[in-house]
C-alpha cells in the first residue's frame, strides 16, 4: 500500500528543479577589483589576523608552558616588541638571571 503512494507520486522522477547558484555574502577580491584591502600597505606580520613568524628554536631548547598574571604577559610582549627581539628571548633572559642570582646552575 504505501509502496503505492510512492510510486504515484516520486519526486525523483517529477521535472527536475533548477539548480541554485549560491550568491557569496562579500565579494571576494578576485571578483570585484575594486575592492582594496584596509591593511594593503601594511606589513604582512601587522595584518589583521596574520602574526609574525615564531622564532626557530636552538638545538637545545625546549618547549614550557606555565601561567603568569595577564599584566606581565602583556609587559612582556610589549618590552619584546619596544625592543624588537622575541618575547622567548625575554623570557629566557629573565630566568636565566633569576636563576644565576639565587645561585643555581644555568647552562648559559
């Protein structure tokens, strides 16, 4: 019986519907040249959601990860780049002297 029904009325053999085409919300720069970029004279690692390279690490470093306050992450990111040298050196610099001040050994 309801094999029936399906057959009188099957929508896979009813006239084909026509195909929808999706329309992009924004256009892409490729399709509409006179869309410019707002960040186009900037460099690469300043564009909004491009970060700068990591550094490579040396032979003999490793990865830590550890929590601090958000104030001293901020300074130390701002002190890494007011200097422009990677916040891992700044990192590995302040250890290395908090650690060589209290009298432990350090590899440097």
């Amino acid at each position: 019986m309801a094999r029936k029904k399906f057959e009188a009325r099957n929508p896979l053999t009813e006239t084909p519907r026509e195909t929808v085409v999706p329309t992009p919300l924004r256009p892409r720069p490729a399709d509409d040249p006179s869309a410019v970029s707002q960040h186009a004279g900037m460099p690469a690692d300043q564009q909004e959601g491009k970060q700068a390279p990591k550094p490579q690490p040396s032979s003999g470093d490793k990865q830590y990860t550890t929590y601090l306050r958000a104030t001293s992450i901020k300074a130390i990111k701002r002190y890494a780049f007011d200097q422009e040298i990677p916040a891992t050196e700044v990192m590995q610099t302040a250890v290395d002297e908090y650690l060589k001040s209290r009298g432990s050994p350090t590899d440097v």
